[in-house]
C-alpha cells in the first residue's frame, strides 16, 4: 500500500481522529424566474439512469421530463417539439407534479451519451415556463461476452533486484499486437478461489470499480498500458498464481478482452542467515528487564516470518501466540536484518464485538500517536545481531516521514479498532531500542 502524505493519525490520550473524510454529488442548477431546478444524478448502470429532480415552484404545477440522446439541439426547442408531437406525453417525455421526484431512465444504450432535461410547463399554452434545467451523463458498458484476445500474449519473466530499494521483484512479460488499451493483475489462485468463486467476471468488475471512477478517467493513465511492457510486482509469495491483462477503454469501461497466464512460484530453500532469526527469543527492555518471549517461524522463507507473543502471551483474552493473530517480520537478503513492518493482522469476534487488530508503531509530535491503519508496509524497527554467535541482537528504531518531517518510532504494539477509535492491547507498551535474547 502506497505511503504518500494520505494516511491517519491518532492521538492515544486522548483518541482523537485528525482526519475527516468527503462526499460529493453531480449537481446542475437553473433559476426560473422565481424557480429554482436542482437535478441529481443518484446512479447510472448499464441500461438505465436515476435522476432526482427538485424544485421550490408551486406543488401542483406540471413539470416535465425528457430523455434524449440528442445533445446539439436547443434544450427549451427539444421539450416544446416533443411535446408537439406527443400529445399524450408517452415515450421520451414524462409528466409529474410534485417538488421532488426520483425518476427512473431505462431502456438506455450501454455506453452512449444521454440527456436529461426537465421544465416547468404551462397547462394552458403547454410551452415551457422560464428556462430549462438539463445535464448529460452516459451509460456504462457491459462486456456480454468476455474473450480471449489473441492479439496478448503474457509470459514469465525472470526476477530481479531493483538497484534502489534492493527489494525483488517478479516480472510479467505482457505482449500486444494491437493498439486496445489493459491493466495488469496478479492474483494467487486460491485467492480467487475464496472471494470470486473462479469467476472471472466478478473479479474484474470488482478491479474495474476499485479505481474510482467518479474521480474521473485520470486515475487510469498510471495503469493504463497498451502494447508491449513489463509489469514488476514485488516478489511474489509461493503458490500457483495467474496473471491477468484486462481489456480497459480509455474511458475507463472494460472492454470484455482478457488474457491469462497460469505459473507457480517455487518455496526457496531458506538459507543460513534466514534461519538464524528462527527460535525462542526473550526480549528485555534497554535496563536488562526482561519483558516477554517471542517465538520466530517460518512464514516464506527467505523473506517473511511469522512472530507470536509480542507485548504478551496473553493480553485483554487476545493470545498473541494465536497463529490467526501473528505478524509478519521481514527479512532484508541483502543485510541479513530483521525488520518489524506496521501491518494489518486480523479481525476477531470479542463476544458481540467485532475489532481490527494492527501491528502498529507510536511517535511524538506534541501528543502521542499511533500510525493509522492506513500507513501499512512502514518498517518500524529493525532487529540487528550484536554477536558473532547470533545469540543476542537489538532492535532498533527507524523513522515515520511524512510531508518533509522525520518521526522516530518510539514503540512498536498491537492496535485495534472498536468503530474508527484505537485501543492497545498492551497494558505498557515498551519503548525503543530493545533487546533480544536467543533461548531455544
């Protein structure tokens, strides 16, 4: 997940949210005269549109509604022709009288441009009364049928370790013979199993809705690729795995074109600088008291570990040695160090209650704060042996930066959430650099 500014802080004493969130509506509005239209388009599908109209003229005034594919014409000339035509107001023109009314627009095109518009009309003269309010929106497009395209080709590349940040990555080859427009997705094969049923149209609607389109087509210019590419994802996790390209019009619609490629990532053999952080640990705090017994386990090898009875072996009825509530440690190949990575671990059922539990950090601005559980993948300390029998190693603290200011973590803790507020799980949470003690 992206650490870029847009994340939430938490004061600890006392919990307070610093961040608010935002809604917006479409919104066209005209004066009449003495009226006043407002038309909100509340929600546009593939055949069909809903649009609220609202005004403050009389209730019992006759107000009329059309919708039309023609979008040059002259909107007051549009309601006056049609209505000439069609006496009985039927087909492309409604009648309603009330001040707010919820419309429904179907028998739409998928994906074509539309029209609404929508005056006050005069009972005796039956021409519009003041101006018209009017706004234009477009159905969505529904690939009927999705297909292979034969034009992609997809095929596994080698890995490599990007000179920067010294992190491996995967790469997919992606190939095209012609100039349609995709997006790239890896996904592990039981992962789609468990939350699309192997179906491949559930999972691409589910990726085509979460980049947002109401923000408009610009989100999709960063991942939007035609022709040839690599597309690097960081290492990839052991298992059977498949790579999708997904057909996406420029517009942002799917297209219903897709390729596949199926390929399995190996377990690698741990090596001798993986395995020495496996064990029993006893961590103390910077007086030599000890505090509590961590275990290390394999989670993949040379690259991950799962880590259980940090802050306690049991807390509040939450047993951190329960496997469901491990963290992950990180393994740098590079350095041989060990690294505690703020991360979201579960959700788990106390009584009635449901809570969020993140593995999570705390620093000083003023107050006390907790990384919000949108700053995920920080490195929040790093463990490094101290002796050249790899019994004994410290951890130690990196920093949280955000907007140009550097914050040292000062803790690391179990977090979770109860509604949006945090609560530790610890009853003293310690406090940075700490040391470890190898037992078993």
């Amino acid at each position: 997940m992206r650490l870029n500014g847009m994340f939430k802080l938490f004061v600890l004493l006392p919990f307070l949210a610093l961040v608010a969130g935002c809604a917006k509506e479409v919104e066209l509005n005209h004066e009449n005269d003495d009226v006043r239209i407002t038309l909100d388009i509340d929600q546009v599908s593939l055949e069909s549109a809903s649009i609220r109209v609202r005004h403050d003229g009389p209730s019992d005034f006759l107000w009329v509604y059309m919708n039309t594919s023609d979008l040059e014409s002259d909107a007051a000339s549009l309601i006056e022709t049609k209505i000439a035509r069609d006496l009985q107001l039927t087909g492309e023109i409604l009648a309603n009288k009330g001040q707010n009314k919820s419309l429904l627009c179907s028998g739409l095109q998928p994906k074509c441009h539309y029209r609404f518009i929508c005056a006050a009309i005069d009972e005796v003269t039956g021409q519009p009364y003041g101006d018209v309010a009017e706004v234009t929106y477009r159905t969505r497009r529904d690939p009927a049928v999705f297909e292979k395209n034969a034009s992609w080709t997809i095929r596994l590349g080698k890995r490599t370790v990007n000179n920067q940040d010294k992190m491996e990555y995967d790469n997919i080859i992606c190939e095209s013979e012609d100039d349609a427009t995709y997006v790239v997705v890896t996904l592990k094969d039981s992962d789609f199993e468990y939350y699309y049923g192997r179906d491949l149209r559930s999972l691409f609607e589910d990726y085509h809705s979460s980049f947002g389109f109401e923000e408009g087509s610009s989100k999709w210019k960063s991942v939007l690729n035609s022709g040839d590419i690599t597309w690097s994802e960081q290492r990839l996790r052991s298992g059977e795995w498949t790579a999708y390209m997904i057909g996406i019009d420029p517009d942002g619609e799917l297209s219903g074109l897709y390729q596949t490629l199926q390929f399995t990532v190996e377990q690698e053999v741990p090596t001798d600088a993986y395995n020495r952080w496996l064990g029993t640990w006893m961590v103390s705090d910077r007086s030599g008291a000890e505090l509590f017994e961590i275990q290390i386990i394999p989670s993949e090898n040379n690259m991950w570990y799962y880590m259980g009875g940090w802050e306690s072996t049991n807390i509040y009825s939450f047993d951190t040695y329960d496997p469901s509530l491990m963290p992950e440690l990180f393994f740098d190949k590079e350095t041989g160090k060990m690294y505690f990575v703020s991360q979201y671990v579960n959700t788990m059922l106390s009584g009635s209650e449901t809570l969020d539990f993140y593995f999570s950090g705390t620093f000083t601005y003023g107050n006390t704060y907790v990384l919000g559980d949108e700053v995920l993948n920080l490195r929040m300390a790093e463990s490094i042996f101290v002796n050249s029998t790899y019994t004994d190693a410290m951890i130690n603290a990196l920093e949280f930066v955000n907007s140009g200011m550097a914050f040292p973590i000062e803790s690391i803790c179990y977090m979770y959430y109860n509604g949006s507020q945090p609560s530790s799980i610890s009853l003293a949470v310690p406090t940075l650099p700490l040391n470890m003690t190898k037992i078993q």
